[in-house]
C-alpha cells in the first residue's frame, strides 16, 4: 500500500501595496509513507511553512483510504475517481495511515497461511496446482491466494511489492501496536521469518518470497 498525501498551502497575496490582502489555496499531492502519530502531528505546522497537510492513504488494490480535512478530500475527489472507483474518507490525520497499517497485517497473516498450507500440501505429496484449484472458491481464497499462489508455484519472485518495504510497514505496525499495548503475535512471527530471509539477501525479492522460509525448514 502507498500513501497518497496532500498539502494544502495557504498564500497571502493583494495589490502592489498590499492593502487588499486576499488568501489562496494550492493543493499538492505527493506518495510517501509516515508513521502515524508523526502525521497527527503535521497539521501544527511543519518546518515554519504556513500549511495545513492532509493525508490519505492509498491500499495496493487502487481502493482510496483517506484521511484529513473532509473539504480537502472532497476538492481533490476528480483526482481520486481517475486513480480508483474505491475511495472511503477515512478521518483526521493518522487515520489513513492506521488503515494501511491494517492493510499490512490482514496480507502478512494471510500470505503467511498461503505459504503454509502449500507447505504442508507439497510435504504430503498433492498436486500444489489441483490444491489451488480446489481451495481458492472456497472460504480459504482470498487475494494473497489468487495472486501469489501461482507466482510461488511458478518460482516467480519478482516484486510487485518489494519484501524490504514490507519489513518496513510490519515494523511500524508493531511500534505502533505496542503503543496501544496490543499483542500481535502473528504478525510478530511474520515479521520475523521475513527479516531471516531479508539477511540472507531476498529483501529486493517480492513479498511471495516469504515461501522460501518454508522450503528451508523443509530441508533442515
């Protein structure tokens, strides 16, 4: 997931002898991503410029999860429905970010399971393709499962989201977590088996790679 943010700056202007000052806005939008309480803190001000930012949060799958000032949201929303038909207003500043956050826990957790149980389905000798043929309509799919279980029985790691950024976001999910005294155990172990491989030289590799522990403790 990418983070979409968007400043507002506020400009003063008027005549020559500025005696009839009026202000203006200008809008930029820019992809970044920032831990959350930094950007609930923005809208104080930052680095003495005078602007009001507005954050919104941009899930993987082009759906919209923003956040900031609602009259913002709404100005930009041409922009928004050219890059997605999903768009939810998500709340003050943080609030985008928390949702990515979410966003990275509920696909750590999931592709985890994808890599699992094509783990136990290979070591108990089924056909890994006629596995996900079975199981993907069921209550088992999901999208991890559509799109990175082929990718991972094809030997395909190329990233379409890289493991060093994924690292990234689970590490500030449990900073975050740990803020809130909430115990993730799953995402903990996740995180993890994700930084074993990231020191054996697979971070540039995508997020599918993570099958990789599994076929290392299946050697051992």
């Amino acid at each position: 997931m990418r983070v979409c943010h968007l400043t507002k700056y506020v400009h003063a202007r008027g005549g020559s002898d500025f005696s009839e000052p009026s202000l203006f806005y200008e809008r930029e939008m820019k992809m970044k991503q920032y831990i959350p309480d930094i950007t609930e803190r923005f809208p104080e001000g930052y680095g003495g410029v005078d602007m009001t930012p507005a954050y919104f949060g941009e899930p993987v799958d082009w759906s919209r999860a923003y956040q900031r000032e609602k009259e913002d949201y709404e100005a930009c929303m041409p922009l928004f429905e050219a890059m997605g038909t999903n768009i939810n207003y998500q709340g003050k500043a943080g609030c985008g970010q928390h949702c990515k956050l979410a966003n990275q826990i509920m696909i750590a957790g999931t592709l985890s399971g994808v890599c699992e149980a094509l783990t136990y389905a290979k070591a108990k000798g089924l056909d890994l393709q006629t596995v996900l043929n079975s199981v993907s309509t069921g209550a088992a799919g999901s999208k991890q499962l559509d799109t990175f279980g082929p990718k991972i029985l094809a030997g395909d790691y190329a990233p379409g989201f890289f493991m060093k950024h994924f690292i990234k976001d689970m590490k500030l999910a449990l900073t975050e977590a740990n803020m809130s005294n909430i115990s993730l155990d799953v995402l903990s172990q996740v995180l993890a088996n994700y930084e074993m491989l990231q020191a054996e030289g697979y971070g540039d590799l995508g997020t599918q790679a993570l099958i990789k522990y599994y076929e290392e403790e299946m050697e051992e």
